[in-house]
C-alpha cells in the first residue's frame, strides 16, 4: 500500500521525536511491503521563523492533500512575546480547523510495566485506568470571538465561548460510537450548573441518547470529573466534552498514567485523513539533549496506521513493540523510577529508546 504522510516536526523535542516515530514507520514498511511517502511541513515557531506565519497556505495545502499528518510538538518560549495571532499555537488551530478535524480521541492507559510510576496509591491504580476522551477540537472557546477594549481607562478581554446545536450533536456522536465499541458507558461532561451553552450540551446529549439505547449515559460537572479522575479513574469508559475542558482533563488523565511522554492521540472528522501526535508539549528545556520520549509519537504513528489506513496489524506490531522494549526494562528519563524499583531497569535516550523498539518489531 503507498501512503502520503504529511509530517510536522515541529519545535523544541518534536524533531527528534518525529525522526523516531518515522524510523518505525520505515521499519514497518519494509516488513509489510508498504511505502510512505514524507512531506515535510512547516508548522509553529520554525514556521514563524522562516516564513514570518505560524503556518504559511501552501503549507496547510500540503496536509490537506496527504492521506494523513504526523506531527511532533510546535511552541516554545522563544515566541511567547509574539501577536497573539502570531503564535505558533495558532498555527495548530488553523491546521485543525483546515482539515476538518473536530474530534480529538485521547487515550488515558496505563501499560502494566509503568503501573508504579503513577502518582496514585496503588490501590487505586490496580482497580484499572483504561479510558477515552473525545474532546470537541474546532469549537468552543478556543474559536470564539477573542477581543481587548478599553473600558473606563483600563483593559477588558472577552473570549466567546459558542456552541451550536450541530457542533454538540457530531461530537456526541462519536462520543457514542466510542462507548459501543467498548463498555458502552459513555460520561458527558460539561458547567451546566453555570454555563448556557453547557445546559445547550447537557439537552443535545440527552436527545442523541435515544438512538442509542444500550449506552448507559451519565452526566457529570467539569469540577467534579477533574476530582473523580484522580479518585477514581476506573469508573469511566468514554468520556465526552468540550474544547477547553477536554484540553484540561487530558492532559490531567495523562499524567495518572505515569507521564504524558506515553499518550498519543488522534484527531478526526468526516474523512479518514487525520492528525496524530503526542498530548505533551515541545518541552524546549531538554531539545537536543536526546532525554525525550518518543513513544507518544510512535503510538501516535501506530494510531494512525489503524484509524486511517485500517493496517491494524501492523499498529498491534508497534504497540506489541513498545510493550517489549517496557518488558525489558528499559525506560525514558521522564518513566525512570526510583529507589529500589530503579535497579530493575535501564535509563535510555530518544535514539536508543527508538532502536530498541524497532528491534522488537516484529511481523
């Protein structure tokens, strides 16, 4: 099967990432008898740098027209003083809005080898974390109106937070679909105690559950799901929100998992191209120093040979990989753990974490 890949290497660590992430792609080509075909693309702070726009047309055109993109991270605080419209996150917003991708499906797992690098007691952990959430990517807040006037000698800010009817009722449905392929519960979580466009939410919700009656629905506040996914994560299977709040509660679910290195995600909407890359940022204090990891963008690789390109073996090839290399004992500086748990294992870098993975790939 040929493939066109757009790929965004992005800032700080992404470049480094994303060269791992492709030596694994590369590796399953050459045992499934594939070809993927690499566009580079300018997106975030390198863009700005080179072309004075966080991500230039042309460059948008070239995801747009690629089967699927890959990207690494973008940001850095080298451009934290730029316009707001500036920004290299803006250029992550453009991307997402340009190709269509409203959906976000964020995985929140621990993997058995890691169970003692999360920050929760063991009691809890072993009760099991394995949950989804699918995060509105292209509406809310984040694409309101955003303006500053001047009221009465001093500045006044106002985002618009604006959701629709249609936007609610697409993103629940995928909500949906998610917990029938799983453990049919599906929890949807908004303000509605405070916020108009929540109560919009909460009576959207509601009505799309009548077509799907085997799906046990549950309502919970943003407030109250930040706490119980730290209390009690096994209770959810798939969870369902917003644009800010699902920002929020992912990068919180991953932290539970043991570190944010470990999470991929993909974001989808009404075609199979889609934009896969890891939940953390381009964390610039350890770029090119060769401590990050990787396997968050090689899972996200793996995500999307399954969800776009319906090569599930070869996704269960790399994840079954990454399970080896953690199996071995082998773990990245942000996975180390401490103590007498430390001795077991083996502190490796971004190149050799990629190495050894592909090493274990196997068909």
């Amino acid at each position: 099967m040929n493939k066109n890949i757009a790929v965004i290497r992005g800032d700080g660590i992404g470049p480094e990432i994303v060269e791992q992430a492709l030596l694994i792609l590369d590796k399953i080509a050459e045992l499934y008898g594939h070809t993927f075909n690499y566009t580079d693309v300018d997106m975030g702070g390198c863009a700005i740098d080179k072309w004075g726009d966080p991500l230039p047309a042309a460059e948008l055109e070239k995801c747009v027209n690629s089967d699927s993109v890959l990207l690494g991270a973008v940001g850095g605080d080298k451009w934290n003083n730029v316009p707001g419209e500036m920004r290299p996150e803006k250029g992550l917003l453009r991307l997402r809005a340009g190709m269509g991708v409203y959906s976000n499906n964020r995985p929140a797992k621990i993997w058995g080898q890691l169970a003692s690098a999360s920050p929760l007691k063991k009691s809890i952990v072993d009760k099991g974390i394995d949950f989804i959430i699918v995060r509105e990517l292209i509406g809310g807040i984040y694409f309101g109106e955003h303006r500053t006037d001047s009221v009465d000698g001093e500045d006044v800010a106002t985002d618009i937070l604006k959701y629709s009817e249609k936007e609610i009722e697409r993103i629940g449905r995928i909500g949906f679909e998610t917990a029938m392929k799983r453990g049919k519960k599906l929890c949807s979580v908004e303000k509605s105690n405070v916020l108009d466009s929540s109560r919009l939410w909460k009576k959207v919700m509601h009505k799309l559950a009548e077509e799907y009656p085997e799906v046990e629905l549950s309502d919970m506040l943003v407030d109250n799901c930040a706490m119980q996914i730290v209390k009690n994560p096994a209770q959810f299977d798939v969870i369902v929100t917003e644009n800010m709040f699902g920002d929020i509660l992912s990068d919180e679910a991953s932290m539970i998992t043991g570190s944010i290195g470990m999470i991929p995600s993909s974001s989808l909407g009404g075609t199979s191209c889609g934009l896969y890359e890891p939940i953390h940022g381009s964390a610039p204090d350890i770029a090119g120093t060769d401590a990050a990891n990787p396997i968050g963008t090689i899972l996200s690789a793996a995500m999307m040979l399954r969800y776009s390109f319906d090569m599930a073996s070869e996704a269960d090839a790399i994840e079954n990989a990454v399970s080896a290399f953690l199996d071995k004992g082998y773990r990245t500086a942000d996975i180390m753990p401490n103590g007498e748990d430390a001795e077991s294992c083996v502190k490796v870098g971004c190149k050799e974490c990629g190495k050894l993975i592909i090493e274990n790939l196997k068909r």
